[in-house]
C-alpha cells in the first residue's frame, strides 16, 4: 500500500500533483527569496506554495529528459520530501524554479545512470535527453504558419546537442534569463550559457537556410 504524508489539514499521496490549501495572495506576491526564506523557517504555506507553483513545471521538464513517467514522480516527490527534511539548514535560492530544476535534473540523471549496465550505454542514453518537444512558434517561425515549415523547423532542433536543446528549453519556452540557465544547466559563468544558445540558434539558422526557410530575426 502507498503511503500517504499528512501534514496539518492536508493529506498528500505521493502521485498527487496538488495540495488542497490555497496560499494566500500576501505571500504569492513575495520574491522568490522571501518565500523560500520562510519555507526554511518553517512556513507550511510557502512550502504549499512553492510546490503548487512549479510541480507541473517540473513534469514537464522531466519528461524532456525521460520518458518514464514514474521516474519523474518519485523524483519530484524525494526532492520536495528531503526539502522538508533539510528546513532550517537550506542555502538562500534567488530563483525557486531554476534550483528546483537543477535538482531535478541531478535525481533523475543519476537514477537513470543506477539502472544502466555500463558507464558507455549511459553515454548513448545522454543524448536522448531533452528529445524535443519544444515549440518552434516560441523560437524563430512565430509567423510561419505551414506545418511543413514546422516540421522542418523540429528536425532542425534534433540535430543540435542535448545541451543545446536543454538551453533552449530553459530560454524560451520556461522563459528563464541566462543567469537562470546558467545555474539550472550548473555553469559558473553565465557567458556559458549565453555561448550555447547563441551557437545553437547559429546552427539552427545555417541548417533552416539551407532547407529555405527564413527564419525571424
């Protein structure tokens, strides 16, 4: 039997993707760091609403990194209960949606690399990860309406590197800054970030040129 974590009026079971409490507009309004703060001291409505805000934002994203979707469950669910496990003792975070998804990427890597045979198939696997799902409106066709254009946009993206796809997934469609990629994809520098994207959407123009697409500057 599955086990279901009650805490104060609320019950939670593992799967479920939303708790019942509704937080209050007062802090909904607060910036991430004063939210995550009080979540550290202890506050069960900021904890409520970090989980609230970015636990589907999370499944989405897992699921660009893998396909098993239980995987990605008991990722979220062993992030946000070592979360509660750690208050009291957490480092300040400036951006809840970049950490979360940073750490969601590490738990899911390594629970990938556990289930393989050998460190070689992992390297195979590595490039499956951000398999593309990412919408080419969001990136350069916004006024390309033929699905042809699209599709050649999509194969466009799948030769670019996993890196590549994962900085444009952070960049537009989760509307991250390149601080924000930076700290998700763990580079020091946020020149880093800004390197990868711009030699991705480099390579995406060379390649839609080539097939005769102009894409929007």
């Amino acid at each position: 039997m599955k086990s279901i974590i009650k805490k104060n009026n609320y019950s939670v079971h593992p799967k479920v993707s939303f708790f019942h409490m509704e937080p209050p507009e007062s802090i909904k309004e607060k910036p991430d760091r004063e939210v995550w703060k009080a979540f550290d001291n202890g506050d069960e409505l900021a904890f409520n609403l970090i989980y609230r805000s970015h636990v589907k934002r999370m499944y989405h994203y897992g699921s660009q990194i893998t396909k098993d979707t239980e995987l990605i469950k008991d990722c979220i669910q062993n992030i946000f209960i070592n979360l509660r496990k750690k208050r009291g003792a957490l480092g300040e975070v400036l951006c809840i949606k970049a950490y979360l998804f940073k750490i969601l990427t590490r738990e899911i890597v390594k629970n990938l690399k556990a289930e393989k045979l050998s460190e070689l198939r992992f390297e195979e696997i590595k490039e499956q990860f951000f398999p593309i799902s990412i919408c080419p409106e969001s990136i350069m066709i916004q006024r390309e309406k033929e699905k042809a254009n699209k599709e050649l946009v999509r194969e466009a993206l799948e030769q670019l590197t996993s890196r590549q796809r994962q900085a444009i997934l952070l960049l537009y469609e989760e509307g991250m800054s390149y601080k924000e990629v930076a700290d998700t994809m763990g580079f020091n520098e946020v020149k880093t970030a800004r390197k990868i994207v711009y030699r991705a959407m480099a390579s995406l123009k060379d390649i839609l040129v080539g097939q005769e697409i102009k894409p929007n500057e």
